[in-house]
C-alpha cells in the first residue's frame, strides 16, 4: 500500500526533489542487541512534501489485523528516502506519538499524510536485517529507463541491420564476380571459335589457291604446247606451200575462190597462214589436226570442235577426193 493506500488521495509515487524537503530530524531512544541481531528504537522526524506525501509504503507482515506496520517500498527521491532515517524493513510503532498497533491501514495512511512543510514525528525499530531499499521509479526514472531501452534497441535494430547489409553487400559482391567470371568464359570461348574458324578459313583459302594456281599451270602448260604444235604444223604447212609453189606443181588460191566463204568458215587463220589449197589438206591429214584447226588465230586456224567434226570434214573429203 502507499501512504496507507490512499493512493488517490496522497499520491506516494511522486518524485520530490531537494526544495520539497524542509528538514527531518532522526532522534534515536532504545538500542536492544540479541546475538548478531541489533535492533534500534529511532524516532524519525520527516518534513511532508508540497504535496503532503512523504513518499513510502507499508503493510501489516502475514496479513494481520493488528500490530505494527513494515515498512515495504520507498519512493523514488522521495522525502523518507532522502530522509535516510527510514529504510525498508523497518517497523513503524507509532506516528506522531499515537500508537498504530490497533488501527487500520487507511487510518494510518491518514495519519502519515498531512499539510505540506509540516513534519511527521515516526517511531522507528530498525534491525540489521540485511534488508535493502526498493525504490519505486517517478516518471523521470521510467522515461530514462524508456529511453535507454530504446537506444539499445536502436543500438540492436543498427547492428542487424549492418550485418544484413553486409551480408547483401557480400552476395551482390559473390555473384558480380560469378558473373564476370561466366563472361570471362564466354568471351574466351567465343574467341577460341573465331580463331579456329579464322583458321579454318585460312586453310581452305590457301587450298583453293593452291588448286587455282595449279589449274592454272596446267591450263598455261596446255596453251604453250597447243601454241608450239599449232606454230609447229603451220610452219610445216607453209614449208610445203612454198616447195609446191617453186615447182609450180599448185597454184595459191585465196579464200574468195575456195568454200570458206560459202560455208561460212572462219577465215583469219588461212588469210594469216597464206594457206593454199594443198597445205589446207595437208593440215587436215596431219595427226594433230583437231588442235591446228580449232586454235584461235593466229597460231590456228579459229574452228570450233562441232563446225570441224561437222562439215568441214565432208567439205575436206570434196576436196582431197578432187
């Protein structure tokens, strides 16, 4: 109970500060030692605060109708706490000479509370019991204690909150370095198929090359051969022109007089070769005579294979059958 209860009443849970207390006075009377045990008969003097509460608590012990009251709780700042003449456990006999043993709580309550700056005379027995104050917390005491709590968790909340941005800081760390390690790979395997098919390509140029440059030895091989069998035969064929013109044995002809015209033979390589009648059968009968007449002028005489397998060779058989 404070102040005998009447909490409503007189408050006892107000914090008092130093200009509520007046003076206190602690007169001690009987001094009674039994064993380790000393046990003090005080009495104690408490100035009321403005309020007329002098701040503590007390209740009869085992919940007895009769008796004296123990003290139990001591508020905060109060004027008995800052008094230090009461402590808890001590047993209140009387208040202001009048002994309480056989009053109720509230009477008491009514006793202990007063005018503010007037004093209330305790009768205090006090044992060395080893029991300690228990303070009650004022509002100052509760928004401290509300305060401190809050930067601890605050303190707290900072702290996991760190750790969960570490921890995030370090998994977007661990997969930007995956990532840039996938990448690293990727782009190395790309470049090692750009290389392969770089070289892939190199390698089927310069087989194409090597092929063309062949085709085209081959191909130069093969015109220098036809040159020299075709300079070769006309060389014959006009060595036998000539020999037949000194013994006059055949005349040269020109092409206006033979069938050349009329068939619709080219005409460059005999106008070239000056070639008569005779030597145009001479060449025709020559082994290689596909390659004389179907070379272009004027290494040849400039017949395609079809006009020389065609009717050239009926017009050839008219002509040597003459």
């Amino acid at each position: 109970m404070v102040d005998g209860c009447l909490v409503e009443i007189r408050p006892a849970t107000i914090a008092l500060g130093d200009e509520k207390i007046v003076s206190h006075k602690v007169h001690t009377t009987h001094v009674h030692q039994y064993g380790k045990n000393v046990t003090i008969m005080r009495n104690v003097t408490i100035i009321h605060a403005t309020d007329g509460s002098v701040g503590l608590c007390f209740l009869r012990p085992n919940k007895t109708t009769n008796g004296p009251f123990e003290v139990t709780e001591l508020v905060l700042n109060g004027t008995a706490e800052r008094n230090c003449g009461v402590q808890v456990g001590d047993t209140i006999l009387a208040v202001n000479g009048r002994d309480i043993s056989c009053l109720s709580a509230a009477d008491v309550a009514l006793l202990v509370c007063g005018q503010p700056a007037t004093a209330l005379e305790l009768a205090i027995l006090t044992s060395n019991t080893g029991k300690t104050h228990t303070k009650i917390p004022t509002l100052e005491d509760k928004k401290k204690a509300a305060i401190d709590q809050t930067r601890k968790e605050a303190e707290a909340d900072a702290k996991t909150l760190k750790k969960v941005a570490q921890e995030e800081a370090d998994k977007i760390r661990k997969e930007a370095v995956a990532s840039a390690e996938t990448l690293k790979k990727s782009a190395q395997e790309e470049a090692r198929q750009l290389q392969e098919e770089t070289d892939k390509t190199r390698k089927e140029a310069e087989t194409e090359a090597k092929i063309l440059k062949k085709m085209a030895q081959e191909e130069a091989e093969k015109t220098l051969k036809e040159s020299a069998m075709s300079a070769e035969a006309l060389k014959k064929a006009n060595s036998h022109t000539e020999s037949c013109a000194e013994h006059h044995d055949v005349k040269s002809w020109g092409v206006d007089q033979v069938f050349f015209e009329l068939c619709k033979f080219p005409t460059e390589g005999v106008q070239s070769g000056e070639v008569d009648s005779e030597s145009l059968v001479k060449l025709y009968q020559d082994p290689d005579a596909e390659s004389l007449f179907t070379t272009p002028a004027p290494d040849g005489l400039g017949f395609n294979k079809l006009m020389f397998k065609g009717r050239l060779q009926k017009e050839m058989e008219k002509l040597v059958s003459k």
